[in-house]
C-alpha cells in the first residue's frame, strides 16, 4: 500500500526505564504487555493441564485428590479462555490495528491502559482464589454447584469477583477499538480498504459489547446470592434451575468466535504474503465474518439439549448451528483459492497458518456431530467434545497466535527471528498437538465423560486406559515443544538480526512504519491512505501531484 506523509508535530513521552512500561499508554507496549502476560498464562494454564493429564494416566490416579483435580479442572479453562485466549488476540489488536489504520494511538490510551491493568489485576485475583480454597465448580460453574450450599469455599467468591474484573477489561478494550476503527482511520483509509485483521478485531469488539455483560451480571448476582443473601439463583426460593446455563451459555457461544475470529483475521494477514496474491472474495469475507457474528448469537441452546429445556428448542437450534457453518465454510474456501497457484514461500509464518486451515477444518468437521442432536445426546460432556473444542479454539491460538507473532515480530522489536527454530517449534508443536488431542475423539466415543478423576474406577474405560496414557504423553511434550520458541525470542531480542522496515514484502500500511515504531508510530509524519490493503505493486504517485505548500515524502510498501 503506497502513503504519503506529512511532518506533524509530536510531544514525547515523560517516562523513562520501568516506569515507561508501567505508566504508559501507548498502545504498542501495551500491546506488548498483553502478548507477555497472556504468554505467562498460557504456560500456567499448561501446566494445570499437565496435571489433569497426569492424573488420567496414572493407574490409581492419586496425582491429585478430587478436590484439587477439580479445582486443577476448572482453573484450567478459566486461565485458557479468559486469561490466555481472548488477551492474546487482544495484545495483537492493540499493537498492530491503530499501526494498519495509519493512526497515531488508540482513541483512549488511558482506558487502553486501564483494561490491561484490569487483565492483569483480575488474574491475581483469580489466583489469589489457591490460598483460600479454590473453585471447583468448573470453568462454567453452573449452579447449584457454584452456591454457597455446595461451594462453601471463599476461592469460589474470588472466581466470581475476578471474572467480574475480566469482563469489565474486555468491554473497555472493545469499545475502545470500535471507536478507534471508525473515528482514527488515516486519509483515504475507507472501510473497504480495511484489512481483514481490522474488520475481525471489528466483529469482535461487537461480540464482546454485546455478549460479555451477560457473563459480568450473571456473576455478580451470583456473587450477591453467595454474599448477601439474595436467591437469584436458589430454585428452592423460585428461581429458575437453568438461568445460570442460559446466562451463561448466551456469552458463552459469542465467545467462541471472539475467540477464533481473530485467528481468521491473522490468518488473511499472512497467506496473501507468503502466497504472493491478493486475498480471494475479500468483500465475501467480510460480510462472512458479520454474518457469522450475527449468527453466533442464535446457536447457543445447542450447549444444553440435555439439560431438560423444551425439547421443541432442538431443531431450530440444530439448523442454526449448521447455518453458521456456512459462513465460516466460504471464509476458509477463499483462502484455499487465495493459495491456489500462489508462488508460495514457506516461511515459519505460513506453515503456522497452513496448519491453522488443516486443524480448523477437521475441528470444524466433528463439530457437526456436535450440532445434530441426537448426536449429541450421547456425545454431550464426553471427551469427544473436549477434542472437538481443542481443535477448534486451541487451534486459532496456538496456530494463529504463532502465525501472527512470528510475521509482526519484526515490526514489534526490530529483530528477525531465527527460522530453523522457528520450523523446529512449528513442527514438534504440530506433531504434539495431534498427539495430545487426536486420541480424546476414540475415548470420548468410549464414554469417557470430562472431569472424571479417575477412570480406571469404571470397568468399561479399563481397555481404553492406554489412550489416556498416549493425551498425557503428547502433553508433556507438546508443553515441551513451546522451549524452541521461548530460546528464539529470548536469542533473537538481543542478538537476532536488524529487521528491515518490510522484511516479508508485505503490502498493508503497518510496513510503511519503521520497525519498531517509534512514538506515536510514524514518529512527525502522517500517512494517507491511497490502495486497497492486498494489492502488489501499487503505483507510485506522480511527483508533480504532490501539495508544494507542505513538506511530503512518497513511500512504496
């Protein structure tokens, strides 16, 4: 994308050493600060999930207690989905969207820095819950389970309250980058010349405004039924047994696809590059996108069709869950046409993004059986669906999220990083994750059902213990494989090659900053849109057409 530029002036910032990182408001450390501490609670997240495996794998299963399996079992989805996933798409947003709208900073920096703060602050809190007895509720801690009658322990009050805390830091960022996206977009930034990246960050911040304060209230009466007595949630008292699931179920399905639309958008970000063409039905792909956020707001009682809700509810709950396949369906045709007859290269970052297709689209499959009901009504709470969910969701972040780290990691620090380790981690994470998630499909069919702590206690699962032991294998090393990663960003933040200003020959506006982006990202100059984000080869502009009353500068991408 050609820009031109002109000199503004611009103030700098007051604060140096630590105090930079603490105090700031810019959007680009701040987006760093997302990326490390989603990263810190990806691998806590990890290692309760090592736990959980290992206690399924031992023959007595006495890793763990029950109630502190339980606990492992719920902390575990918690950190997964509220403290890893949606934060680790959230810290690419903040970095990377303000940089593709030729803008200068986020709409509000202070309520930028505010949200992360409340990430930070709610997973102490979160965790805080370890000294004072853990929740076991599980990580959608239905009730009655999540009362004070059968959860009398005050980390269960703590898990209320940091989620509170969570969903208000998701609603400030989202607002924020709505805002953002439609009153900071650059001269000549037209919505159709948005990229794909942008219009799912879009999509997304809606979800979340929308869908999140389901969650955020519904945890707050029940946080005041634990507290204060109330009976929001005590049937004996009126309430209604399956609020709860409808409240929670209400967010909890929007929340899938906050979760992988970002990974799409990521996605369409690296294939047009490293394929050498234009992106394939990008209009196509955005109205996709918008239907498919639409729609996720329709499909959420599929989660309950054996909860005892009406059971005249199951078919048009069945179609609609079929109907928002089709959507995604297109999004990911148009990026196979966007690969066919490509020069492709690959590089780290488009095998991360091949193999994000490959696992979305089996993840995808399963999903069907999922979305049929009588299907479901044997498969519901089996590990068939924690297979299913983990191709899906673990698939947008650790194969969208590693996309996307290593093709703006030159443009966030600088540095290149090392590609034979970068191919080491890919392919050890990409073997170890089939390893680890695969096998769950044949004992989920077996009847396995989640949060059993010991299956060999049920005669039925005694033949099919040897799955169990190759999940907790696959694991262990899959956790593993994250150690190439972790030693090439360490290496390549202090010794990595100087990064070029557009090391991968990209076209989006991003790669017209320097890498890294100074101050207010284009440091005194103000760029002008004038190309659609995924042309090559954009024309210069005639000399001659340039203002003489300012100073300007013409750049390529």
């Amino acid at each position: 994308m050609a820009t031109l530029e002109r000199t503004i002036p611009v103030a700098r910032t007051r604060y140096t050493g630590i105090l930079e990182w603490i105090a700031t408001v810019d959007h680009k450390r701040i987006g760093i600060l997302y990326l490390g501490t989603t990263f810190f609670f990806f691998l806590t997240g990890g290692l309760l999930a090592l736990g959980i495996r290992t206690q399924l794998a031992t023959p007595d299963g006495t890793v763990l207690t029950a109630q502190q399996y339980n606990a492992a079992f719920t902390m575990h989805g918690t950190t997964m989905i509220f403290l890893a996933v949606v934060p680790l798409f959230t810290g690419f947003a903040n970095f990377i969207i303000p940089l593709q709208l030729g803008a200068r900073d986020m709409a509000f920096p202070r309520l930028n820095a505010l949200s992360y703060w409340l990430l930070l602050g709610g997973g102490i809190v979160l965790y805080s819950s370890f000294i004072v007895g853990p929740p076991a509720a599980g990580w959608t801690s239905y009730v009655p389970l999540s009362t004070k009658e059968f959860s009398p322990q005050l980390g269960q009050d703590l898990w209320l309250l940091g989620l509170t805390v969570l969903g208000f830091s998701s609603i400030f960022g989202a607002l924020n980058m709505i805002v953002t996206i439609f009153a900071l977009r650059a001269p000549g930034m037209t919505f159709h010349r948005l990229t794909l990246f942008a219009w799912s960050v879009l999509v997304t911040s809606f979800l979340l405004v929308l869908a999140m304060p389901f969650l955020t209230v519904a945890g707050i009466i029940l946080l005041f039924d634990r507290i204060a007595g109330t009976a929001f949630f005590t049937v004996a008292e009126g309430a209604d047994p399956l609020l709860w699931q409808f409240l929670f179920w209400f967010f909890g399905h929007p929340e899938v696809y906050i979760m992988v639309l970002p990974g799409f958008g990521i996605i369409s970000e690296v294939l047009p590059v490293f394929s050498r063409k234009p992106i394939f039905g990008y209009r196509w792909i955005i109205a996709a996108t918008i239907v498919a956020g639409g729609l996720s707001f329709i499909v959420w009682a599929h989660h309950m069709f054996v909860s005892g809700m009406d059971p005249r509810l199951a078919m048009p709950f069945s179609i609609t869950t079929i109907l928002i396949s089709v959507p995604f369906a297109y999004i990911v045709f148009a990026m196979i046409a966007t690969l066919w007859r490509g020069s492709i290269r690959f590089d780290t970052p488009m095998l991360f993004a091949l193999a994000f297709l490959a696992m979305f689209i089996f993840g995808g499959l399963t999903g069907i059986f999922n979305g049929s009901a009588p299907v479901n009504i044997y498969i519901n709470q089996t590990y068939f669906v924690v297979a299913h969910f983990h191709y899906t969701l673990f698939s947008a972040v650790f194969f969208g999220g590693f996309a996307g780290f290593y093709f703006w990691f030159p443009k966030m620090f600088g540095r290149l990083l090392s590609p034979t380790l970068g191919k080491i981690h890919f392919w050890l994470t990409l073997v170890f994750f089939n390893a680890t998630f695969f096998p769950m499909h044949n004992i989920g069919l077996a009847g396995m059902m989640r949060r059993i702590a010991n299956p060999l206690q049920y005669d039925f699962l005694v033949p099919h213990q040897w799955i169990n032991v190759v999940a907790t294998v696959g694991s262990m090393f899959l956790l593993a494989a994250q150690i190439p990663f972790v030693v090439n960003v360490l290496w390549s933040r202090v010794a990595g090659k100087i990064a070029p200003k557009n090391p991968w020959e990209a076209n989006t506006l991003e790669w017209t900053a320097p890498s890294p982006p100074p101050h207010l990202n284009w440091g005194e100059t103000l760029p002008v849109a004038y190309r659609g984000p995924y042309e090559y080869s954009p024309p210069e502009v005639p000399e001659d057409w340039l203002p003489q009353d300012q100073p300007l500068a013409v750049r390529s991408a």
